[in-house]
C-alpha cells in the first residue's frame, strides 16, 4: 500500500493551488449571504429565449454535425463570427488567426503551455486577474508585479523593470495585461500607456498577452482602442470570451495570434481536449449572424450602469472616513482600499458572519501584498442587495477601525 499518494505529483502539481474565489462561491450560496464575491454575470441578462430557438433549429438542421468531435481551431462558421467581431476594430484580423477555446480560463493555460519554462519571468498589473496568477504559476513560471493607478499599470515603472531585467541579460515571456475594466480594480489603462506599452514591448522585444473579457461593457466615457488593434508589429495576442457578453455556460473564448504562434497552441490544446463543443459553437455562431450579440451587450451595458451608480451612491453614503474606491466606467468589479492599519483578510470571517461577501485583494497580488483591499462585484446581486450589503460592509469596517 503506498503510504503517501501526493508524493506521486509532478512539481508543477505540487505547486498549485486553490483558487479563493471558488472556494468562496460556496460560501455566496448559504442563505441571505449576500455576495459581492463571484464573478458572475447577471443571470438575467441571458436571452435563454433566442438561445432556446436557435438550439432547437440547429438540431433540426444540422444535429449530425452539432453532435460530431469537430476541429481543434474551431467551427468555421464562429471563427469567422469573431473575426467579423474582432474587425470592428482591427480590420486585418482573420479567421486563421482565431484559435477557439473553452473559456478564456483555457487561453490563458495554452498560452503558459507554449511559452513557459519554469523560472520563466511573466509581467502582470498588481493587482492581477487570479486565474492568471493560477495559470502561470501552474506552469511554475516567476510573476512580478507592476503596480498600477488609476489609470493602469504604470509604464515608468515597467520601464525600469524592463530595463533591470535586460541589464541581468533576462527577458520576459510576455507582460499580461487586463486593460479594460480590469478584474480585479475595474481600472482601464488609458491610451498613452497603451502607445508606451506597445513601444517598451517592440524595444525590449517581449510579446503583449491582452485578456479582455469586459471590453463591450463600457457603461460611461470614451471608448479606448484596444492594444491588438494598435499593434503594427504582431506582437500582440488577444484573448476574448463570451463568458460575459453572453453567458459563461456554453464555455465558449477565444485566442487571438499571429500565425507564427498559432501552431503550438492548436496543438496544445488537442492535448487538452481535442476540440470545444460543436453544438455551442454553433448555437454561439448562430445567435451572432442574426446580428443579436450588439443588443445583448447593450442590455449588459446598461444593467451593469444602473448597479455600479446602485454601489457607488451606497459606498458615498455609508462608507467612513479613510476608505476610498476606484470608480469604473464598465465592467464587473470595483476596487476597494482600506487605511493601510486594517486587513481585509482578517475582516472576512466577520463579514461573512455578518452575511456579506468580498474577495481579499492580496489573493490578486503575486507580490503577497495588498492585505488592505478587496475586490467588490456588481453584476450579481441585485440593486436592493447591492444597498443593503454595502450597509452590513460599512458598518463592520467602521466597528474594526
Ligand atoms: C481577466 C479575466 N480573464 C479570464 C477570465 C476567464 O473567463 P472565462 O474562462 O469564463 O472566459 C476571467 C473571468 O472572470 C477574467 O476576469
């Protein structure tokens, strides 16, 4: 009998780790808790409707391809959808370059598969995106952190990084960025850093990972262009989903590359899992030709508006002296800073006997710090909720001070 399974992990096994979010997502579901925990779009924004009709004919219509293992790059037909949907932007992208996925949780593994090397060095905002964070270091790769404000990462001081770095003769893999309405801080990175960051990355010569998911849902201001589309020299790749323009539960994303890369990261994910789901695919392609995804992110964009003003006026009032917030024109999430004396991670337990749920910034920071911040979302709950958990928030912070 052996007596230690675990010492069968290989070391990138041993090195992972649970993410917090998930495990707090059971938490959200005991009863009166109310949750700005998650993640999660608002349910009622799915159009089960209009998905329902469209399941139903494609069945009729094409149920032996729907239900056949399809290619590993993807249903032709929602490759050229996204391409179309990528082109709003960016006029020379093609459905070549689009590699389909399942989730942008699984862009983000077939990018690390292909790129990294443990010790291998990943740029990122602190904070970060935790599935990122989770990603990268399950292919053990070294994160280092550029801190950002209001207007995201600071490019000084990825400047010096980058500088330090090449000094040492080291080179990083890629620097991962969450520009718009970033997850967790719902800061976007203004458009001079983007120019700056496109021009440090052409000099030292590092590719640009660029994970959008929230990048339709701009609720106020002026749109931004985004980095591929700013890209002369194919040195970006981009990762989009339908997670939150649509729903999360066809698992549907993509990855956006030059052709160079593609390659690889198709067969990686044939490793993984052969190919995404026919039928979703086309059920996702579908819905898009009928030209119903414009509207559905209006909706999104327009809920999301009305809850994040629902927070914010709620922060405004109940909020003491001392506690700031970032105040985001899209997205899901808002960023809280608490006077530096107090921790958010030892308020948790009190918050969450007191029915309301955070997720503690340091979980977003690969430096470990961040103990005084946390991560608020919107979507999910509801406006009554969102009023009443800020109240139950307030109250227990100004009790700790
Ligand atoms: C920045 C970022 N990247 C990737 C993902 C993963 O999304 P999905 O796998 O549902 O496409 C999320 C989800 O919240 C995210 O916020």
């Amino acid at each position: 009998m052996i007596k230690d399974l675990t010492a069968f992990y290989s070391k990138n096994a041993q090195g992972m780790k649970r993410s917090e979010i998930r495990e707090l997502l059971k938490i959200s579901r005991i009863p009166g808790m109310i949750s700005f925990a998650g993640g999660l779009p608002a349910s009622e924004t799915f159009p089960v409707k209009e998905l329902e009709e469209i399941s139903c004919e494609i069945l009729r219509q094409k149920g032996a391809t729907a239900l056949q293992y399809g290619t590993t790059e993807g249903e032709a037909v929602l490759r050229e959808e996204i391409s179309k949907w990528m082109m709003r932007e960016k006029s020379t992208i093609r459905p070549e370059n689009i590699l389909v996925t399942a989730g942008s949780q699984q862009g983000l593994d077939i990018v690390s598969k292909v790129f990294l090397d443990p010790r291998d060095i990943v740029v990122m905002e602190l904070p970060s995106y935790i599935g990122g964070l989770q990603a990268f270091a399950s292919y053990r790769a070294k994160m280092i952190g550029v801190p950002q404000d209001d207007d995201g990462m600071r490019m000084d001081l990825l400047e010096n990084l980058l500088t330090k770095l090449a000094d040492t003769n080291k080179k990083p893999k890629f620097i991962y960025v969450v520009p718009d309405f970033q997850n967790p801080s719902g800061v976007t990175l203004s458009l001079e850093r983007r120019k700056k960051l496109l021009e440090l990355a052409y000099h030292y010569e590092v590719p640009i990972l660029e994970d959008s998911p929230y990048r339709d849902l701009r609720f106020r201001g002026e749109p931004i262009p985004a980095i591929y589309s700013l890209d002369k020299q194919s040195q970006v790749i981009a990762l989009g989903t339908f997670s939150k323009i649509l729903c999360p539960g066809l698992r549907l994303a993509w990855i956006m590359a030059p052709s160079e890369w593609m390659d690889r990261m198709v067969v990686a994910k044939q490793a993984m899992d052969l190919c995404c789901p026919t039928y979703n695919q086309l059920i996702v392609a579908e819905f898009m030709k009928r030209g119903l995804m414009r509207k559905q992110v209006e909706n999104i964009r327009n809920l999301y508006g009305r809850k994040v003003e629902v927070m914010l006026a709620a922060l405004k009032k109940h909020m003491p002296k001392g506690v700031t917030w970032t105040n985001p024109e899209g997205g899901l999430f808002l960023w809280v800073r608490l006077p530096k004396h107090i921790s958010a991670n030892d308020l948790l337990p009190k918050a969450i006997a007191n029915k309301v749920a955070y997720v503690i910034g340091s979980a977003f920071h690969c430096s470990g710090k961040g103990q005084n911040t946390l991560r608020l979302n919107f979507s999910y709950p509801t406006e009554q909720q969102i009023d009443e958990g800020i109240q139950r928030l307030a109250k227990m912070i100004r009790e700790n001070m």
